[in-house]
C-alpha cells in the first residue's frame, strides 16, 4: 500500500501572540512519523500566521461519513470503513506521542495504526481514533451540518474559515509534491496545543491530520 505521509512540525510558535513564522527544515527524526524525507513549508518572507486568528474546527461537530466521532471502536470502525487495508505496530513506526499513549509517555508494544483507503488512524486494544482522513468518493465529513468531500474547493471552504484560506501556504510532501495546507484551531479557547491541518490537491479536499507537538 502506498503510504502518504505529512509533515509534522509545519508551524512552530515564535510569541506569545501565536504568531508563527516561515519554519527552518528540521532532522526527520524529530517528526512524528519517520518517512518524512524533506520538509519545507513555502511561505512569503513576510508572512505571519497569527494562530489566534485562525478558525476553530472543534473534533465534537465532525462526523466522519456521516456517522462517527473521531473517537470509536473497532467494530464501528469496520461498520462504517470495511476491513482494514494494513496495521503497523507503533513501536515499529515510532511516532512522538499519539492519542492513546501512557501518561508517561510510554506506549503498548500492541499499539498500532490502521491503514484504510489512504486514511490512518490509531489503534490500542478496543479504541480507535482518527489521525489522517483522505477525502475519497465514499470517504467525507459532516461538519456541522455541512457535507465537505472530494469535491469541496479552496473557494467552498472561504466562507466558513477565511483567514485560513486567505492565508494558505504550501507544503512540499513527502511522495505527492506540493500540496496547499491550510491549519485551524481545534478550540476557541486555546487549551490544546495541537492543530487541523488540511490540505488541498488541484484545489479541492484531500486529506486531513491532527498535529501536536512532541
């Protein structure tokens, strides 16, 4: 299966207004997966991305194909998205953190991903959660009562986050090339460190990840 991975470490906060700027390449190893082999992120010198400014995407008013959460199990996980196309031990892709890692820090040997139709998602024992969403024909969200899929454009998405869209960027990523990324909070207060990052091909939606910091 041909693996799509992100870059991870896209915007690095550089104040405290949450103002970021045009990030330096970093060692892959520091990401969060290791297949990353060049990142760059294209930006006008100029340009300040200021995090407070940027549009919420609450994880709670996200329905994956109409049905889930971004959390659930695993049968509801093959009810809505089939078998899984392959599962790779955590402990063989070593990522930083992940959703269902130990308060230290530690992880389950039998922790793994999930690879469904260019999707991944995070795996320990029962529960599931949602890392990488690739917008396919039968693959979309409902975002608060709004269909956003293969088809959505960058001109769709203007009207619900237009300081996003307004100031999107371009990410050299691994195995696809540039790709326009748009980063949206993931709470309007601010309590997570995280981000949603999505990103378009040809102008439309194609996929989506969840970004934390290690």
């Amino acid at each position: 299966m041909k693996k799509i991975f992100f870059l991870l470490l896209i915007f690095a906060a550089c104040s405290k207004k949450n103002t970021v700027q045009k990030p330096q390449k970093t060692d892959p190893k520091t990401t969060h997966l290791n297949s990353i082999k060049e990142e760059k992120l294209i930006l006008d010198d100029s340009l300040y991305y200021d995090l407070q400014k940027a549009e919420v995407m609450d994880q709670n008013d996200i329905l994956f194909n109409g049905k889930l959460t971004r959390y659930f199990n695993l049968k509801e996980f093959e009810n809505v998205f089939g078998k899984p196309d392959s599962l790779i031990l955590m402990s063989k892709e070593e990522p930083c953190n992940y959703e269902f890692e130990n308060e230290d820090g530690s992880k389950d040997l039998e922790d793994k991903y999930i690879y469904k139709d260019g999707s991944r998602f995070e795996n320990s024992k029962d529960k599931v959660a949602v890392d990488e969403f690739k917008f396919t024909d039968k693959n979309f969200i409902n975002y608060r009562g709004i269909i956003m899929n293969a088809k959505t454009t960058k001109n769709d998405l203007k009207k619900y986050f237009p300081y996003a869209i307004e100031n999107i960027g371009i990410l050299d990523v691994y195995d696809e090339g540039p790709l326009e990324v748009i980063t949206l909070r993931e709470d309007a207060e601010n309590n997570s460190e995280g981000h949603i990052m999505i990103f378009f091909k040809n102008d439309r939606l194609y996929l989506m990840h969840w970004w934390f910091p290690c």
